[in-house]
C-alpha cells in the first residue's frame, strides 16, 4: 500500500459517514441522489467517495451466493502454533477461493472462509493440505447452512444514525431494488449467460463500475450489460456490498462469538442475533457450535455487555465461545493492509471455474 494512502486520515467526518450510510441503502446510487439527500453538489459527493475508496477505507463489491453458482461454503477453524499463524493465514489468503482470513485466539489460530466449487476441491485443502503445514496443530470445518446477516451491505448498522428517516427514504426512493440487491434467494444453479463471468469479475472489482465499462468487459452491448446485472441481483445470483476498512470503523477489538442452541431455536435465536447493530454477519453452521457470528466492537466490554445483555435474555443457548480477533488478513476479498483495504494482490476472490466470494464469512 502506497504511502499516498495513508495520508488520508482513517478518521471519518460526518460527511464522510453519510455518505458510507447512503451506500449501504444503495450501493448504486447515483452520486446526484447521494448529493442531493445529503444536501451537497454531485461532485462533492463523488469527490469524498473517490477520495475514501482511493485511501482503501471502503469500496462498493459483489458478492455471490454459494447455491447459485452450486458449491459450498466452509468456515474453517486451523490451530496452529503461534509462531507459524502468520505465514498460514498469508498462505491461505492468497488462494482465489478464500475471501476472509482473521487470525483470533491470541495468535494461536486462523479462521477462514472456503468456497469450495467442488467437494474435492475442499478435501485437497482441509484433508490433505492443511494437516500436513508443519505450524498446524489441528483443522475443524463446518459448513454453512444458512446465512442470518452478511448479504445486505446495511447488516453493520454502526453507521444508522448518520442520516435521518427522510433521507433514507430519499436513497431508498428508486424504481430498482432498495440497495441494488437481489430480491430472492436463488434455489438453483445459475446457467451463464455469454459474458456473464466477466461481469462479475469487473462488479467484485468495482461494484460500481459503469455499464460502459462491465460491457466492454462482457464484449456487448450497453444495454445487454445493463439487463444482465439486473438480472443477476434480481435472481439472487449476486448481491453488492459495501466493505468498511477496520481502521475506519474504530471498532478495535471485534470478537468471533460461537454458539451451541438447541434445534428448535436456532432461527430465532439466528435473527435476534443478526438484528443487532454491532452484527455484521451471522450463519447458521454444521458441527457442534451450529451459530457463528461476528461482532464490531470497540472495546472488549463492550462484547461483553453483547453476551450478558443480548445472549443471555435468549432461550435454546446451551454454550458459547467468544474469541477476539487479533488482525484481519484478507476481508471480502481484498487484503487488509494496516487497517486498510487493498485489492492488490489478491484481485477477484474466486475459484478457477466461477465467481464466488463471500456473504458467507
């Protein structure tokens, strides 16, 4: 990461926060929209927008979900010895099928996503691969089942009283969906469509990328480049995003919280826990610790006061693990680089044969 970017203060203004908000609520939105809810001119909007993206304090990207491009998605838990975590989770966050890499635990352990296109695909890396890495002690995966929180950009609500009720319903205000996302989960596989994979790369690159551009890449036309990508988030192929550098947060000490509950309860204690503001992902898992969730905190007290006053009033927990994270590796698909987002080296976040990246953490 250039010295350039880290001139820019990570310390956002409140201009800055609404802006972000906007985005949120629609990721697409068109900086005219965003300036006139906001009550600055197209350019200033489009200026500090720039201007925070350039700095790798946030960027507008897709996400994909895991039945529709017909594979699964893992989080995998590797204890390794403290001295060998780095290298493993740098190892791992280089690999195109892996999107989040978070060291946790005091240093003793890496946890990632794999998006596996293939059960064999999986098998390489968490059989034969991993166990066989001279720092690791031990590998559990498990797959989820069901996604809580993480496939709407608005899920981390830190930033919800930037703007008013007014103008929410300003930005939300749009003959498209409310935040460019899909208004389905898809139930089958995705059958391409010609271009249809160079598109995707180009909007996990850029989210906001113009027609122009994601028809060029497609080699179409404008308007079958426009037809496609509305076509893709309204049959919940994909979903946009909008990923906030840590350092721009100011949430220092986030923590991974892992529950045991009961079958019948593992809904509703799901979505009460991705209601939360300080929730930005939540899934449902195999194994054991059958709800995983992480938690933007800015003090340890403060995931405390999450377990005592949030965990505790809910029926069907029956046990739970919280591990704070020490340092984010890779984040939805980009590098996290002292805090912040760099896209460079990882480039698209996607196994050999399809698109894929997170939503499922």
């Amino acid at each position: 990461m250039g010295d350039e970017r880290m001139h820019v203060s990570a310390d956002l203004d409140t201009v800055d926060k609404q802006i972000v908000r906007a985005l949120q609520l629609r990721p697409r939105a068109p900086f005219s929209l965003i300036g006139s809810a906001l009550g600055l001119s197209e350019q200033t909007a489009a200026r500090r927008f720039r201007r925070l993206n350039r700095a790798g304090l946030m960027r507008v990207t897709a996400g994909f979900h895991a039945r529709a491009l017909g594979f699964t998605t893992w989080i995998v838990r590797v204890r390794c010895r403290p001295e060998g975590a780095q290298a493993v989770a740098e190892a791992l966050a280089r690999r195109d099928d892996v999107s989040w890499v978070t060291i946790i635990s005091g240093g003793w352990e890496v946890t990632f996503n794999l998006s596996a296109h293939s059960d064999r695909d999986a098998e390489d890396l968490l059989v034969r691969l991993l166990p066989k890495t001279t720092p690791v002690i031990d590998v559990s995966a498990a797959a989820i089942l069901h996604s809580f929180a993480g496939e709407d950009p608005a899920d981390w609500q830190g930033w919800r009283d930037m703007l008013t009720a007014d103008q929410v319903r300003h930005v939300r205000a749009a003959p498209v969906p409310a935040a460019g996302q899909a208004t389905r989960r898809p139930r089958h596989a995705w059958s391409p469509d010609d271009g249809d994979a160079a598109i995707l790369d180009a909007l996990v690159l850029d989210g906001r990328a113009e027609y122009s551009a994601l028809a060029r890449a497609a080699g179409t036309t404008l308007g079958k480049a426009r037809r496609r990508v509305d076509a893709l988030l309204a049959s919940g192929v994909i979903y946009l995003d909008v990923d906030i550098a840590p350092a721009a947060t100011g949430n220092a000490a986030p923590v991974v919280v892992w529950l045991t509950v009961a079958p019948g309860r593992l809904d509703a204690v799901g979505h009460a826990i991705a209601a939360h503001p300080a929730v930005p992902f939540a899934a449902a898992l195999t194994g054991p610790a059958n709800i995983m969730a992480t938690l933007s905190t800015a003090t340890l007290d403060d995931a405390y006061r999450f377990v005592t006053d949030s965990l505790g009033p809910l029926d069907g927990i029956t046990g739970y693990e919280v591990t704070p994270m020490l340092r984010h590796v890779k984040q939805a698909g980009a590098y996290v680089v002292d805090g912040r987002l760099s896209v460079s080296p990882a480039g698209p976040a996607r196994p050999a044969k399809a698109p894929a990246r997170r939503g499922n953490r």
